[in-house]
C-alpha cells in the first residue's frame, strides 16, 4: 500500500486550490452577467436562488473544461522542472505495518507485514532464477553447509557442481539426501509427474555424478561430503544454506516441474517457519542411510 508523500499532497492541495479559485470565478462572472444581462432583480427570492444554482451548475462544468488543459500545463511544468534537475523518483521505503515514520519528501511508502518479511515467493524455476541474490550466488556464499534434500538433486548437481566442488574444497560441509533409486517410491512418483523410467535413471546419475565427485577429493576434504538416500514420500526439494537461508520447492503433480513454486525463507526473520521446514529435513535425514560408504566429517547440522 502507497502512503501519499508530502510533495505528492503539496501538490494536490495546489491543483485543488487552482480548481477551487477556477469555480469562484466563473460562477461570479456567470452570476454576475446572468443578473445584468436578463434582469434578474425583478424575479422573486425562490426564481433567483433557482437560477443561481443552475448558474452554479453551468460554471462547474465550464470550471472542468477550462481546468484541463491548465492541469496538463501545470504537470508538464513539474515534470520538466523535475527532469531539469536530474530528479527520479524514489526507491520505495518498506515500514512495517504500525510503525510511526516520517517521511521525507518525495518518497514513496510501502507498508509491510511481518509476516511477509523474510519470505520470498517464485512462481516458477524461471523466477527463482532470475532472483538476486541467484540461486548460484547463494550456494556461493556458504560458510558452514549447504544440506540438500530432493528427489534426485541431478540438476543442483550438474548446474552448479563446479560451485559445489569449490565450496568442498573451502571446508564447507555438503550434504545430499535423495531417494532411493531402488525405492517403490520412485514408481509411484513417475507415475504422479508421467516420467516413467526416467525418474530411477535421474537419481541414479546424480548419485554416480555425486559420487564421482567424492572419489575425486583429497583424503582431507572427502569427509566434506555426505551422500545419503532414503525412501520416504518425496514432498519437496529443500536446498539449506548455513541453517540460516533455505530455498523450498514445492511439487505441482500435473505441470511442468518448471513450473513448479517455491519460497526462500531466511531464519532470522521467519525462526518459526524455517523451523518446521529444518524439522522435516532432520526427520528424513535421521531416517536415511548412508550411500557409496566411507567416512564423513561431523558438524552442528
């Protein structure tokens, strides 16, 4: 919701007062030539108030038509002035709903709630990414984790395996959890979004692909990296940043998975929402198992 801003009412009360003087002074020029013109003084008390008000009526619609086109000068005026002084408009302030704010001149106001704040909604894969920070840029800027939990995680893996391989490398702890390949919920899935066998040979090459990467580490850095499968009822892609930031995708059974919503939710300003979703993760991670074997350093996550 926009909050007028004090140029913004300056200048109305300037058009209204430009309207209000217009009216006064053409309802006494009409009133007063009416009155000479046709001799209005011999008429009675209620014939005279009766003409004045149908004179009243013809200045309002006269005060329009001369208005205006003084109105369309008057902007052109403020936007010529406006441009002559390299003024643009103003980014947009975000005040939480009920805060008592004052706002400078010239700035537009948007009123928020909090319980938007903290949440960001992607109506497809292509709105996710075209999202700042991108999705490449947050994976980017793990410090601790990057834990993800999804089907077959085959197009994290293969678009930014190379991200994922450096942050390996820096000590940040990477965690996959997918389904099983081998799992009868990979049946049931398929079924759901018509993808028949591809599903089971999608997880089985981001699992080759994930593995291939493990095997390719130093000895130092291959505890970095923890493969897991479980074989559960997949309900969404979960990608969890320093357990502080976490992308969700949720799946739209029937469309296009790149159509498919999701939220970035950051835990600072949702704790309660980022909770439940972390929850989820922990409950499919402590029902899961670990894949290809070898040993895996431990962390807080």
């Amino acid at each position: 919701m926009f909050r007028p801003t004090l140029s913004s009412t300056r200048n109305y009360a300037l058009d209204k007062a430009v309207d209000v003087a217009l009216y006064l002074i053409i309802d006494a020029l009409s009133f007063y030539f009416s009155y000479h013109t046709f001799s209005l003084s011999s008429l009675p008390p209620d014939s005279l108030l009766l003409v004045f008000a149908v004179v009243g009526v013809i200045a309002l619609i006269l005060t329009f038509m001369v208005a205006a086109p003084i109105h369309k000068k008057i902007e052109e005026r403020r936007s010529s002035e406006a441009s002559k002084s390299g003024e643009t408009r103003a980014s947009p302030r975000y005040v939480e709903s009920g805060t008592a704010i004052i706002p400078k001149s010239g700035e537009p106001l948007i009123v928020t709630s909090s319980l938007l704040a903290g949440l960001e909604f992607f109506p497809s894969r292509e709105a996710l990414n075209a999202a700042k920070p991108s999705f490449n840029d947050l994976l980017k800027s793990a410090k601790k984790s990057i834990d993800v939990l999804a089907i077959s995680a085959e197009s994290i893996i293969i678009t930014y395996g190379d991200t994922v391989r450096q942050l390996i490398d820096d000590g940040v702890h990477v965690r996959f959890i997918v389904l099983n390949p081998e799992s009868p919920q990979v049946e049931a899935y398929a079924k759901a979004v018509h993808r028949g066998e591809e599903t089971k040979t999608r997880i089985a090459t981001a699992l080759s692909t994930i593995t291939k990467m493990k095997d390719d580490l130093t000895d130092l850095n291959r505890g970095y990296l923890d493969i897991r499968t479980h074989d559960l009822v997949p309900l969404h892609t979960v990608v969890v940043i320093d357990e502080a930031v976490m992308n969700v995708e949720f799946y739209v059974y029937g469309v296009s998975s790149h159509s498919w919503i999701s939220v970035r939710i950051y835990e600072k300003q949702q704790p309660e929402l980022f909770s439940r979703f972390w929850k989820e993760f922990r409950f499919v991670h402590d029902r899961s198992k670990t894949y290809g074997g070898g040993t895996v350093k431990s962390y807080s996550g």
